[in-house]
C-alpha cells in the first residue's frame, strides 16, 4: 500500500519502451537532435503557443531556473509560504539565482491570494536598495495540499504581476493532475491567464526523469543556455529526456495517467470518509489526500505496511486537531491500483 508519494511509483510501460527504442543507434548531442526538435514542436501544439523549451532532469533544477532567468540584483520573488520553491528545494533558488529572496504570501487552501499578493509587492516595486526589488511570482499547480488554482485565480494573480511587470512562474510538478481536474486547455491554465513561465513536470506521472521549463514570452528566456550549464543540468544525451515525452503525449497518455491518478485519489478519499477512525483535512482536488487521525493509528497503519507521512499543518488552514491527532499525507499514482485501495479500507477498519 504505497501512498507517500507519486515519485516512488515507477515509469510507465510506454514511457520505458520509448527509451528502450532510441537507446541505440546516433543522434545529435546536448540537445540538438531530431526527437529534441520534435517534443519542442510537441509543447507548442499542445498550449497552442511558440514556446522555448528547456529539458532538465528535476524539478527543483526547473523552479530554480525558472527564478534565476528573470532575477536581477536585490531581486525578492513571492509565493505561497508552503510552496515547494519556498520550503522543499534545500535552497536551490537561492543558490542559482546568487542570492534571491522568496518571501512568502498567505492565503488559503495553499493558495497565495492576490489581494494579500497586492500587498506584499508594494513596498518593493520600485524597491530600494536596502529592501530589495520585486522580481517574480510563483504559484504551484496542484498546491503542496493538493489544491487547484481555478482559471478567474490564476487570473487575479497575474493582474497584480502585470500592474508591476513582474513575470508570472507557475510550479507544475503536478500540472497534468491539476488540468485533469480544471477540464480546461493548457492553454487556459497557463498563458491565456497570463503565466509566463512554466515548470512541466512528467517525472510525477509515470516518466522516469522527464521535466522542461517552458517560457511563453520567449525573451525571458536569454539567459537559460548559460544558466543551464553553469547549474550543471545540460543533458549530453538529451534525447533520453526527449523519448520520454514523446510517449508521454502520444495518444493523451499524459491526460489518462492523470486521470487514474485522480480518481484514485478521490476513492481514497471515500474510504477516509466512511470510517470512523479519520476524517479528511480537506477535499482533494487532485491527487494528494490529506486526512486526520489518531496518532495511534498512524503507527498502527505503518506497521501494517502502509506507506505515506505525516504532515504539518498547512499555513491559512485550521483543521481543529485534538490530542494526540495527527494530519498525513497520502499520494496516488498511475500506478495505483484499486485493489490497493480496498487493502487499505480493510486496514484502516470502520
């Protein structure tokens, strides 16, 4: 039973028989071959939108990135206080930006709202030079809780980034998951709401180490090939990082791995539901479940073989623990199995 986290799961059959295919043979190196162009085409039909395309093998190398390219001296960036760019990149940011500060935004349901957005930017644009300048916005796509920016949010965000020309960043590690959810367009969940830059991640949903960091105002991007090398993340064999996403789109796969892992998640959240040993934190909207229950039966659970975390209560939310109640984390994949789920409801008991 194996809920902490979507990266334990493993890559999926289609995306390993894409490696297996261009394992052998020639191909132009550090990005410059056949499939590399044809996955950058890929992207652009995909948010209907010219794109640059940046292959990279992890996640926090695209946040980081995605930061350090539109960074500028005393530069200060803006996210929500649980972001992953803010609190689970081991300082990253600030170690490839020279130096950025995130200061962090509240709001609820893991979402930063931009009225308090509006408010934090304010006294740093223009800035000083002793408090810094404002450089950047970042939202994450499902939140760390497992929530969604609906269109009209993503939409009030990127307001206030346009009224202080400040690029908008949206973490996506989870996007498919949240564009699943949305029922939109790529294109409604990112430039057509004003994000400029997009961290896409596959590597959570079924590839085996397959992130790209898209910019849709292409000019942000002038820095990315020397910041790419200097960070240590240019691919001599890129075209592995390629094979995967071109398995990944073919057919909507990436849309149907997405799709499971959802509903998987939302029949984990039934069983929550329907005992009385827990009770959710919150609903899930994607493909995270976050339930409260005794600490007792957390490490009853455990040992019983179930794997997933506990977890600190999230900023702006009040979930009401009582003594000795703990909130957990649980994670479902493509690779999640409804049989799991039943073994799970039997385990955790009425």
């Amino acid at each position: 039973m194996f809920f902490a986290s979507d990266n334990w799961a493993g890559a999926h059959p289609a995306i390993s028989a894409a490696l297996a295919a261009h394992g052998e043979g020639f191909a132009a190196a550090y990005g410059t071959s056949e499939i590399d162009r044809e996955v950058e085409k890929r992207f652009a039909e995909i948010f209907g939108h010219e794109v640059s395309v940046w292959f990279l093998p992890t996640g926090t190398a695209a946040n980081s990135l995605a930061l350090a390219a539109v960074n500028r001296a005393g530069g200060v960036a803006f996210a929500h206080p649980d972001a992953h760019v803010r609190e689970d990149e081991g300082g990253a940011p600030e170690f490839l930006t020279n130096g950025v500060r995130v200061r962090p935004v509240p709001g609820t349901n893991g979402k930063l709202d931009a009225g308090a957005l509006r408010e934090a930017v304010a006294p740093f644009s223009p800035g000083t030079i002793n408090m810094g300048r404002a450089m950047a916005v970042s939202i994450t796509q499902a939140t760390e809780i497992g929530t969604v920016y609906a269109q009209d949010e993503i939409a009030s965000v990127s307001a206030v980034c346009r009224d202080h020309a400040l690029p908008l960043h949206m973490d996506g590690a989870r996007f498919a998951n949240a564009l699943v959810t949305l029922g939109c367009s790529p294109a409604e969940m990112t430039w057509k709401n004003g994000v400029d830059i997009l961290s896409f991640g596959g590597t959570k949903n079924g590839c085996w180490c397959a992130e790209a960091l898209l910019f849709f105002n292409q000019d942000l991007a002038a820095e990315m090939p020397w910041l790419r090398k200097r960070a240590g993340m240019v691919f001599s064999k890129n075209r592995f990082i390629a094979a995967q996403f071109l398995a990944y789109f073919e057919n909507g796969l990436w849309l149907e791995l997405a799709g499971h892992a959802n509903a998987m998640a939302a029949a984990l959240a039934r069983v929550i539901e329907s005992s009385s040993k827990t009770r959710l934190a919150w609903s899930p909207q994607a493909n995270e479940v976050f339930a409260v229950l005794p600490r007792t039966d957390f490490e009853r659970l455990q040992k019983a073989g179930v794997r997933f975390y506990d977890w600190p209560e999230p900023a702006g939310t009040d979930v009401g623990l009582g003594d000795g109640d703990t909130i957990v984390r649980m994670v479902t994949s493509f690779a999640t199995q409804e049989t799991e789920i039943a073994r799970f409801a039997e385990t955790l008991g009425g």
